[in-house]
C-alpha cells in the first residue's frame, strides 16, 4: 500500500548523514527546525484563539528541505519561500518574535503591519529576496532576475527559489526558467512537492508523473528526492547549488514531501486519505531528524530534550514579545508608498 | 540644440543614460541584434555589449519579473514591450510586485517599463491600445506619457534615475511625426509635473500624449475664432499634478478632457472629477470628456477614425463648453 504513496527507491524511515557534520551543525539545524514546528503550533493556537485573523499558513512536515538547503548558502546568496519554510528563516537568523509579531499585524519591521506573517523578505539583514505576494510562480522569473544581476556583476552568488507542485502549472514557471536556462543563470528551483495545491492533487495538475520530468524542456538537470530527511536535502540541494554557483545554470530539484496541515489553518483537510496522512506521519521529517539525534551518532535524548525545551521557551516568549508590540497607526497607512 | 524626432529623443535619452550610469541595462524582444521593432535601440548592442541589451523570449512575464529582480539588486532596468498592448502578459509581476514591493518591504524597485501605445495607423485590436488607466489605478507605480521630443527624453531620463517602478507610454504615432530643438546638455523633465503648452484664459483643456497635438490645433483654430484655450500636458499621470490644471480652471471657469484611450474608466474620468469636486464653484459648463469610443481597437480605416478622437471631435466638445 505504501508503494502508492511514494517510489520506495526514494523512501526512508531512519536517516543517515554521509558526511561530517559538526555537532554545531547539528544543533543549528534541529534548533531551526524544531523552531519551526513549534512556532507553527503556536501561530495555529493564536489563529483559532482569534488574534491571528484573516487566516494562518503552517509548513509542519516540511521543514527538512529549507533547512537543508539553506544550510548550504553562503551568507551573500539569496532565497526566497513563504513560510512553509519558515525553518529557513530562521536558520539565517530571522527570530520567532519576528514572525509571530507580523502574524499578529503589529508595527514592527519589515512590514510595519503592511504584508501577512505568510511573506518575509530582507535582502539586506537576511539575504531573503522580496518576491511576489501570491502566485507562487512569479517568483521563478524574479528568481532568474536577481541571478541575471549576479551573472552580469560576476559574483558567484546563488539565487535558490522554494515553491511548490502547484507553481509549477502557472507560465510564470516556465517563462522564469526558460529565461534562466537560456542565459545559464544560477537559479536553483526546489519545488517541495506536498501532494496537493490547496485541496487538489498532483495527477489533477499536471499530467506528468513528477514535476522533475518538466525539466527536459529547460535541457536542465533536475532531480528527484525524499525530501523529509535533512541529511537527502543536503545531498541533492549540494549538487544543485554547486552546478549553480559553477556557471552551468539552473537546477529543477523536486522533493517529495506532505503538509499535514491545510493549505491554511481555516482547511479541515477533509479531502485527505487516511493512510496516506499515516504514511506521512511515520516519515516526519522532526521525527526521522530526532531519532538520528538518538543514536551513537547524535547526542541523545537528554541533550535532544534540553534544545526541545529550550525552544519552547524561546516561542513562549516570543508570543509575549509579540503580543507586546503595537499595532501601526493608522495614520501610517498611507506611508511608503514610494521609495525617495 | 539639434531637431530631433520624438523617437531619436527616446533613443537618445536611453543611450546618455546608459552611458552616464553603467548599472542601466535595457530588456525586451528584439531590441539587441535588430535594435527593436521601431529601432529605439538601434546600435545600443554595438555600443553596450549584450550583458546589457539583451534579447528577451517571447515572455513578457518571464522578463518583467526578471528585470524587477535585478532591479532590487541594484541594476536599474528598461524594459521595452514590443507594443504597450503585450504589457497585458506581464500584467501579474507589474501590478502585484513591482508596484507593492516598496510597501510590503520597504526594498525599492527602480524599473522601467516603455510600452509603445497608441492608435491611427491601422494596428488593429492588439497593437493600437492605451492602457495608461490599467495602471493609474494600482497604487505603487508611476505612470507617465510625453507628447514631445523634449518631454520624451527627459521624462526618460526622471523614470531611469526614479527609485520606483515607472511605466513610460511612448505614443507610436508621435515617434516620426513630432520633431523639435531638444539641448545636448543633460537635463530631466520631473515626474509629476504638468506643462503649460499653450496658454489661455476661455477654455481648459486637460490632455496628454498623442492628443496634445491634436488639442494644439483645435486650440489654434478656435484663437482664429476669437476663445483662447490653455492646453494643459500632463505628462505625468502618476503622481498627478493637480495644482496645474485646477489653477488653470480656476482661470478659465471651463474644463474640457482629452484623451486617446477609451472613454469609460479612462483617466480623464479622474481629471473630470477632480475638477467636479474642487472647482465646481468656478465651473461654468459641465466638465466634458472626449475620448476613444468604448469599442475595442478597429483595424479597417473606417472603423478606426470613427473609434479615435480627432481635433473634429475635439473642436465639436470646445464649443459646446465655450458656448454652454
């Protein structure tokens, strides 16, 4: 029955590094990581308290594929995702309190009020490049800009995009990529496939079986992979990036994953098998990342526990920070229209 | 001082820009090799070099969302639209990034984007449009349209230095036609800044681009006739100076608007209302639009100069404002 659910060449329930890591590597990216699934749990508690209004976006069950990947950028390359890759963010520092606060409409930066929680984007603090505010394929041709400007400044810099499955049917995928392709711009496009576009599954929007098989049409490498073992990310996302940074152009990497949560927090995922959420929950990518931790190779469930507590603290008071901050003036609103 | 067409001041302005500013690279189709399909960029290949004129696939989308991304990164791009009408493909990037990037992030965006437009040599449906008012309406972008040689190069050059993206309608039928002494030194003409281009105390008329030529001359034939009209040129209809045009009305008790695009939602519908609400009590006629007829652009000759306002039509609207 699993077999349905995902090619067991690329399935895994334990996972494994093939490199030497750090155990401040380690720590950085299960901090970030666990950041993430627990500031998400809370941004969820606040949506159905009310003070979140409108509606709240989670990435639970995602959070290995910006980690891994950003973990691989060097501090002057780029990236762009909502905040299904939230533990990205974080990874290049952006803080909880951050986050919730904006979720929270309150006036702190970069927004000052005027953009959801869902967006984030610094260049300047972060190196997280401002893209479009809806369609997530719109971001592949500005994706390809900021690469053309490090292609024509000649700096070995790196413009990685996250989306999803479902940016991949809008023509702004193919018009970015096209783009990228032809001036071999170093544009890494990692789709995290998560099994549906809001309530609609992949065999209902493409009529290839994984978005990687678009690739031929760019004559770029692309590659398919799990993408809730963090240890896989690093692998895949490495050679990407590197073909990238190496002036070879762009890289299409598809990483196989689920949300297990709605498209928003207002979706009861009513449409979603059973089984399927069953499979997915046993593959957890926090799950498979703690129990490495674990291991011989990890530093064992008490150290795990002391970093678990010590970001649930870290969420706890950044909700009070959050809470704490005030909301823009409403005479601000008509502010920062235009830049001097 | 040399005579230049309106076309060899865009080109101009272009190129002395690129010169003077080496982060200025210019996107779009077939501007590189065979300098743009009304040779706007003739040369600029030859002179540049192609990391800086670069010709695009057909993908208007593709290529604005690319020229907004290198924008944020410190280049400063012109886009060129083939004709302003494509600008409808790329519609997405400009109205829901370019224009709200600022206000979402406080990261600017200077980006250009020089659609040409117009009507009155047969395009037909697909290659005659003014879009101006699709744009007007989206907060975050300016919107400007000369009708000169002069206003053309230094408006273009004001849009390239802006920190915000800049859409720039170029009027087709003005590129050849329109000539005028236009200063070799360098000079801009300010965004959001009208231009008296005739001056008059019995009627108002509020125009810009291709229509401004054709209000030049129903003002001149109605001097023969004894009313003096002021032409005002917008030139900028984001950000809009209002003050010209309301001081002028204040003067002249009498507004008419004029514009090449259609009627309905047309910009002239906020020009009118602005005067509606702060003039009325100077007003003494009704403030009167001429525009386009609410039919998309008709290829057939015929058709088209029944569609497009003309000095005609525009001569007709003065003297029922002058005599009402």
């Amino acid at each position: 029955m699993d077999t349905a659910f995902l090619d067991p060449t690329l399935d895994r329930t334990t996972i494994k590094p093939d490199e030497i890591l750090a155990p401040e590597q380690l720590t950085a990216w299960y901090r970030a990581m666990t950041l993430a699934r627990k500031c998400d749990q809370k941004l969820a508690a606040l949506y159905r308290q009310g003070k979140i209004v409108g509606a709240v976006y989670l990435g639970i069950g995602q959070e290995a594929i910006c980690t891994g990947a950003v973990s691989l950028l060097q501090p002057n390359d780029y990236f762009s995702t909502v905040a299904r890759g939230l533990a990205g963010w974080f990874l290049r520092g952006v803080e909880p309190k951050q986050v919730i606060a904006r979720w929270l409409g309150r006036d702190v930066p970069p927004s000052h009020g005027r953009e959801l929680g869902l967006f984030f984007a610094d260049v300047e603090r972060y190196g997280i490049a401002p893209y479009h505010n809806g369609s997530m394929a719109s971001w592949i041709p500005s994706g390809a800009g900021f690469a053309l400007a490090f292609k024509i400044k000649k700096q070995p810099r790196v413009y990685v995009a996250f989306t999803g499955d479902g940016a991949t049917s809008p023509g702004d995928f193919y018009e970015g990529l096209n783009f990228a392709a032809i001036h071999k711009l170093p544009l890494v496009v990692i789709i995290e496939n998560n099994c549906f576009a809001y309530s609609t599954t992949v065999d209902k929007q493409m009529p290839v079986a994984n978005v990687a098989d678009r690739a031929p049409a760019f004559n770029i490498p692309s590659e398919i992979a799990f993408g809730n073992d963090i240890f896989e990310v690093r692998r895949v996302a490495k050679r990407a990036i590197d073909h990238a940074r190496a002036g070879k152009g762009p890289y299409l990497v598809e990483f196989k994953t689920f949300r297990t949560h709605g498209h928003g927090e207002h979706d009861d995922m009513g449409y979603v098998d059973a089984e399927l959420r069953a499979f997915w929950e046993r593959r957890d990518p926090l799950r498979l990342f703690r129990e490495y931790l674990y291991g011989a190779d990890g530093f064992g469930e008490a150290a795990v526990q002391a970093l678990d507590n010590e970001c649930t603290e870290v969420i706890e008071a950044a909700v009070i920070w959050a809470e704490a901050q005030p909301e823009p003036a409403p005479e601000s609103v008509t502010q920062r229209i235009f830049a001097p | 001082m040399a005579v230049i067409t309106y076309l060899e001041a865009i080109s101009q302005g272009l190129r002395e820009e690129m010169r003077r500013d080496s982060d200025v690279i210019i996107l779009g189709e077939d501007i590189a090799v065979f300098g743009g399909a009304f040779k706007v960029t003739r040369g600029f290949l030859e002179e540049f070099g192609a990391d800086r004129v670069i010709d695009t696939p057909i993908s208007e989308s593709g290529f604005t969302g690319a020229a907004c991304g290198a924008a944020v990164e410190g280049l400063r791009p012109v886009v060129e639209f083939q004709f302003a009408d494509f600008i409808a493909c790329a519609f997405d990037q400009i109205v829901n990034y370019a224009a709200k990037n600022y206000y979402r992030w406080g990261i600017p965006m200077p980006v250009v984007f020089r659609g040409p437009s117009g009507g009155g040599f047969r395009g037909g449906p697909y290659h005659s449009q003014n879009p101006e008012a699709w744009f007007t309406h989206v907060p975050g972008l300016k919107v400007v349209q000369p009708s000169t040689p002069y206003d053309a190069k230094g408006l273009l050059k004001a849009a390239i230095r802006d920190n915000n993206p800049v859409i720039y309608f170029e009027h087709k039928h003005l590129y050849r036609r329109i000539k005028e002494d236009v200063p070799d030194e360098d000079y801009i003409v300010p965004l959001g800044v009208a231009d008296i281009k005739r001056k008059g105390s019995d009627l108002t008329i509020v125009t810009y681009g291709a229509m401004v030529h054709a209000s030049l001359d129903v003002a001149e034939r109605l001097s023969k006739e004894g009313a003096e009209c002021e032409v005002i040129d917008l030139r900028s209809l984001s950000p809009l100076d209002r003050n010209t045009f309301l001081e002028s009305v204040r003067k002249t008790s009498r507004a008419l608007v004029v514009h090449e695009a259609q009627l309905t939602g047309g910009f002239g519908g906020e020009v009118a209302a602005i005067i509606a609400q702060d003039a009325f009590d100077v007003l003494d006629a009704p403030v009167t639009r001429v525009a386009a007829l609410d039919v998309p652009a008709p290829f057939s000759a015929p058709l088209e100069d029944a569609m497009l306002p003309n000095p005609e039509k525009i001569y007709n609207a003065a003297c029922k404002v002058l005599g009402y």
